[in-house]
C-alpha cells in the first residue's frame, strides 16, 4: 500500500455514517464519536497495540496477562518483519497511534527492523515498551521512530531487582546505564516513560524511582499488580498503597510529570469499579490476531491479515462471543481505564491541557 492511501484510512469510506464526518475533519472526531456512544457495528480504535512477541528472558514475579500466565509462558510464534510491516499497515489505516509490547519487543529477532518500518507508516505517535536490558542494541531504531519510549522500574534497589529479574548479578545496573544512555542520545527526540508495577513489596522502592524520574525529566506511569485481572488482594485496602498514589495525585495538581488524569489516579488508588470500553483500542497478538473485545478476555475475533476490515471483525466476534460484556471490579491498568475514565469524564482533561500550556508558557 502506497502512503497517499495511508491518508484515507478504510473506516473513513463509510459515507453513510454521520460520525465519519467527525473522524475526517479531526482525529480528535475519533474520540468525539466514542463520546457520542459505542456503535456495535464499528471498531474505531483511539490506540492499537501490537505485541510483537511474548518472549522474554526476564522472570519478574508479576508478570502476568489476563489469564495469570506470565507472558514468558504464552506461545513463542512470532511473524517475520515483512509480515509484520504488512501487519502494520492495516493496522495504521485504523488507528493513528502504536504501542509496540511484549513478552519484551527486543526479543524478536528483527525488532529493530520492525521499527525502522514504521517510520513510513507515520504513526501520530509510536510508543515502545522494554524492560531495558538490551535497549542500546535498538536505539538507532528507537530514535528514528519512537515517540515515546516506556522503560520498565520497579525500584533502585539493584540487589532487590536482580532477584526479580532472575536474569542473574548486573541486569538492573546494565537497565540503569542503558536508561542513561538513552536520555543522553544527541538530538534526542523521544519521550523517557517510567513505568512502575506497584506490589504489595516494593511501594517504599516507588518513592525512590518517582524521585529518579523527576530527577532526570522523565515522565512516571504507575499502575498496581494485577494478579490475572484484579488488583493483587496486597493492595486493597493497604494504607501504603493509597499514600503513595495520594503522593502522585498531589504531584500531579502540581504539575509534576505522571502518566494519567488525576480522576485516572484517584480510580487507581481506590480500585474503584468503572464502565469499561474496551473498543477504544485495537490489541493484536504476534501472529495478528485481534483480541475481542480486549486482551484480557483472551478471546480472538479472527487474523487482521485475513480480514483487514475490523468493523467486520468486531461483527465476527460478536456472533461468537457476544456483545461488550459488563464487568465486575477489575482491570485498573492504563489500557483498560484510561480511555474509559476520559470518556466518561472529558472535564477531567482540562487539567491536563492547563498543565501543557503551562509548561508551554514556562
Ligand atoms: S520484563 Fe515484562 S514481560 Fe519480561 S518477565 Fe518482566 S514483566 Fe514479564
Ligand atoms: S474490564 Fe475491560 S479490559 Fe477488563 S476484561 Fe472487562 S472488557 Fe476486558
């Protein structure tokens, strides 16, 4: 496909629907049309994430998918990068921006080839996650196509974290020098992201890294331990808990650089039940296929390289496994919350937008 016809996505050629028209004249009309309620006919994902592969050689004790297997432990398939680039360009017709995640995306033989695809396809943005290990071998790659690049921290602690990593002595100061390697690249143009699980063991260790963070200018993104879908039962009701993310709510009325709306944050703290909208995002396995309605589920609507049409893969899974289900308390990760608390409270983003024109205005 040429990248002229990377400019009329195939969702846009649906004269018939009012909506459409707000899709075309603003990528901003994509989240309008999911304001104005969730069409069950229609898959219009505000985000996509590719896991490129579930490999990884690393052993962290809350690694888990939505099944509680860790993701180690899931099928090692993964798909050539000229069928991933295939792959990715159905994928950008129908959404303008990519995460690309594990298992560990530098664990695919080719990950850094994959990357360099993607520069052509123009993403909005391109979002890259990594345990950082071996994050100096990508980024050539990172830095011609990653927006925003998602460092995994659970801690400065070294001893502490080379027992979780069970990767043996040094993996957590080769992570350290490679963070700083890449903070440091000359004409740097990419976002630094930490993101922190928080369990029930290592919150004294998150004040640290959020101090880390701040430190060094990188933005904070804290999510709790989930043990399959819920929140790990260590932190519910665990005062630590809560302190620390009153700690990140204040920081953030003040400007302080965490992933998230404050009312995002308080839902996290809380563990507060919430309306999930789980079409707000388009999650496709190593091999293609697409996640209906989420990954969590487990559940597969059919291969996006057979049926490139997600609205009709949306109608496909919905004969097999039935509308949006209505869930019960749980799935307080950034995936799953985030564009459900935006959209059923768009006010919150006012304060995120003061926040950019003030750092604007700085
Ligand atoms: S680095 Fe990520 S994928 Fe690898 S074991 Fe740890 S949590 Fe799992
Ligand atoms: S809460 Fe959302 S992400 Fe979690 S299982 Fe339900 S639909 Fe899926």
């Amino acid at each position: 496909m040429s990248s002229g016809s990377l400019a009329t996505p195939v969702s846009l050629r649906d004269s018939h629907c009012p909506s459409c028209f707000l899709l075309r004249v603003n990528p901003v009309g994509s989240f309008l049309c999911h304001l104005l309620g969730d069409n069950p006919q229609k898959w219009r994902p505000l985000l996509s994430v590719y896991y490129l592969t579930y490999a990884c050689s690393l052993r962290c004790p809350y690694c888990c998918d939505g099944s509680g297997r860790p993701y180690y432990q899931l099928d090692r398939k993964a798909l050539p990068a000229s069928r991933i680039g295939e792959l990715l360009r159905i994928v950008r017709r129908h959404s303008e921006h990519l995460v690309v995640t594990g298992g560990e995306p530098s664990e695919h033989p080719e990950c850094a080839a994959v990357l360099d695809d993607l520069a052509a396809l123009r993403f909005r943005s391109v979002i890259l996650t990594t345990n950082g290990r071996t994050l100096d071998t990508l980024l050539p790659a990172v830095q011609r196509s990653v927006t925003h690049l998602v460092v995994s921290l659970q801690t400065l602690d070294s001893a502490r974290a080379d027992s979780w990593y069970g990767h043996g002595a040094g993996t957590h100061a080769r992570v350290l020098a490679n963070l700083e390697r890449a903070a440091a690249l000359p004409g740097r143009r990419f976002e630094i992201i930490l993101s922190s699980v928080v369990t029930p063991e290592n919150i004294p260790d998150l004040h640290e890294v959020y101090r880390f963070a701040k430190a060094c200018g990188f933005r904070l993104a804290a999510c709790p331990q989930l043990v399959g879908t819920k929140a790990h039962a260590g932190l519910v009701d665990n005062p630590e808990y809560r302190a620390f993310y009153d700690l990140l709510i204040s920081e953030k009325r003040r400007g302080g650089s965490i992933q998230g709306t404050v009312d995002y944050l308080e839902y996290l703290r809380d563990l507060r039940k919430f309306s999930c909208r789980p079409f707000t995002m388009l999650v496709v396995s190593p091999v293609g296929e697409v996640f209906y309605p989420c990954l969590e589920l487990g559940q597969s609507a059919g291969n996006l390289l057979d049926e490139p049409d997600l609205h009709r893969l949306r109608r496909a899974g919905c004969e097999r496994f039935g509308p949006q289900p209505a869930c019960d308390n749980r799935c307080h990760s950034a995936c799953a919350l985030g564009f459900s608390r935006l959209l059923a409270n768009p006010a919150s983003m006012l304060h995120e937008a003061a926040l950019v024109a003030r750092s604007w205005l700085a």
